[in-house]
C-alpha cells in the first residue's frame, strides 16, 4: 500500500513555461549508503536535461561504501553505542578479499570519499557546458580535524559544507568552535539535516504507517537523536553562531523554527524528497496535511528552496531504487496554489539557492 497517496494533494495543471523554467538542485548526493540509497551520479546526470537543471550542488553519502585505488574497499563512518558503557562508538572497515581491518574512531573517516567524489565532479564539469556542478563535503565535528574540510575550501567548486546529525551521530552542541571559524573565513553556508520523531502511533499518522512502525520500531536511542536534530535546535545554532545554513527536509514543518527562518537572511530550506517526507508523518510536525502546501503557507517564498534530495527520493523505502521525479511539478503547484507569482516561483527553483550559495 502506499502510505501518500491519501495525504498527498492532488494539484491541477501547471503551466508549461514554469515547467520549462531553470532549476538548481542544492542537495544531490552521490555514492553507496550503507544502510539506504545508492545515489549514482549517472542514474542523476539523466534528469538534468528533462528538469533544466542548470546547477547541482553534490553531497558524498556520509555513511558509505568505497572501492579505493589500491584495490582495497573502504566502509565508513559506521557507529553504534556500546551496550556495556552507552558510548557511542564509531568504526571504518577496510576490506580486500578475505582480509578485514576495523579500525575504532577512526581520524577523518571521510577523507576518502570526499576527495575521490571532488575530482569525479571536476571530470565532470568538463564533459558539459550550461551546467555546473558544485561540491559541498561531509563534515564529521567528532572525528574530523580542521584540513579534513579546509584543504577542499580551497577549491573554486566548494560551496558549502555538509552536516548529517543522524548518519554521525551528534547534535548542534558537539560542533566545535573550529568548524565555525572555518565556515566564517571561507564565508561557506551549512548544509544541515533535520530531524523529528513524534509518536508513531498517535496523531494523524496513517494507519499503514502505523503497522509498518509496529513492525519496524526504531531504538529509544534514534528516537533521542531525531529529537536532538530538531529543526529549531539547528535554526538556534544557526543564528547563535553567526553563520548560514541550508536546512533541509523542510524544517519537518517545525513552526518555530519557521517563525526564526522567515526573519533571518542567514538561513535557507530544503524542500526535498517532498513525496516521501510526505508518507512518514510521525516525522513532522504537522501530519495531517500536504507536506508542501504546509512549508509554502508557513516560509516566506524567499527562504525556500527546490531540491530533489537525490537519491532520497524514493516512493517507497522497501525499493530505494524506484524513484519520484515528480517533485519539480508539485513544488511549482503547492507555490501556485500559495498565490506565488511566476517569479517567485522560479526563484524557489533556482535563484533563491544560487544568490544563497553564491553560485
């Protein structure tokens, strides 16, 4: 059964031109997720021409699955909490063969993979003219050391850097004061998930929803970190510490943090994977409505963002390989039937994140 199909709206017809217009994605990621989405550039590079994609801001997979030159493959940034001690402990795997090293907290676990995704997109910008694609590393504030992320501020394509509370296991407290001095100097925005867990089983969440959770119960540890994650956690850190941030996954509809956005320049938000945000409900904060109608009627239409969330955006979690394309035109819907103008609305597809990220 599928869960959105009851709370999603049924948008009408969207003019042509709007669907014609330019897009930039600010949140594409790339490489094998241990424990989700497999996000193929290739599978991505086909939907440029069909969405006129113009810019891409690409994110490497921050718990992920790496072949290295040496023949070697690499598994990292895994974590898990020790029963005996409640630590949280994080482990990298490297694997040839038979052969299989682990190693405890390792020092900059994302080292790899964000260099090797760097120079693939550099191949790649120049395989193509009207199109860009930019860089944004995963930055990991427990275990990572200032060059893990400067060395790739240093690069002309760079335009941010990437936060994912849940894949790291932290929250807006354990960023170190590094982190945000070298997001000053380099004047870079944050890319930052949100987060939210409600009660599964109350509310409005659907009743396929809640069998599936029944079925599939989530830790009480998870559930803290999703709490933790908490969009008007972020937006506090955002603004206590001088610095911007892309929030993404629309802030969860998280009205006071939404009451912060729509007054600070400083912070933009996400609206991707708009259809499967919209079938987990128990995850926002508003769950018995449209999830995009309720993000355009709550932020300033300077303050969104379109993204795809690639590749995220899934109709279902039980195939991650079947995708939603259809969020270019629900996101021009849900700003039509806000009474947006056609402006407005192709600058939540493209010039709201180039004038935010400077592109």
């Amino acid at each position: 059964m599928n869960m959105a199909r009851s709370t999603v709206t049924h948008y009408g017809r969207v003019p042509s031109a709007l669907l014609r217009a330019e897009v930039t994605d600010p949140e594409v990621h790339v490489g094998k997720n241990l424990f989700g989405a497999t996000s193929d550039l290739e599978v991505f590079k086909h939907q440029i021409p069909r969405f006129n994609i113009v810019n891409a801001i690409v994110i490497p997979e921050s718990t992920y699955e790496l072949r290295l030159s040496d023949g070697r493959t690499e598994r990292s940034c895994l974590w898990r909490v020790d029963e005996a001690t409640g630590n949280v402990v994080y482990t990298k795997e490297l694997m040839r063969g038979e052969e299989r090293f682990e190693e405890i907290n390792p020092r900059s676990p994302l080292l790899n993979s964000n260099k090797h995704f760097l120079e693939l997109l550099k191949l790649e910008n120049k395989k193509r003219a009207g199109f860009m694609f930019y860089f944004a590393p995963v930055l990991h504030p427990k275990l990572d050391i200032q060059w893990d992320i400067e060395q790739f501020l240093n690069d002309d394509i760079t335009v941010g850097i990437k936060m994912h509370g849940i894949s790291g296991h932290y929250v807006p407290k354990d960023v170190p004061g590094w982190v945000v001095r070298l997001a000053k100097r380099y004047d870079v925005p944050f890319i930052i998930h949100t987060d939210f867990i409600g009660d599964p089983l109350a509310g409005a969440v659907e009743g396929a929803a809640k069998m599936m959770l029944r079925r599939q119960p989530i830790s009480e540890d998870m559930a803290n970190l999703r709490r933790a994650n908490r969009p008007l956690k972020w937006a506090r850190w955002v603004i206590d510490n001088g610095v911007a941030a892309y929030l993404a996954h629309g802030i969860r509809l998280d009205s006071d943090a939404a009451r912060i956005v729509n007054h600070e320049e400083s912070i933009i938000v996400g609206t991707g994977p708009d259809y499967s945000i919209n079938s987990e409900k128990e995850r926002l904060f508003i769950k018995d409505r449209d999830y995009l109608t309720c993000l355009f009627e709550m932020l300033d239409p300077k303050r969104i963002a379109f993204s795809s969330d690639f590749a995220w955006n899934w109709f279902d979690a039980s195939n991650m390989a079947n995708l939603d394309w259809g969020m270019k035109r629900r996101v021009i819907a849900a700003g039509m039937a806000r009474g947006l103008s056609d402006d407005e609305i192709r600058a939540v597809l493209s010039a709201n994140s180039v004038r935010f990220f400077g592109l």
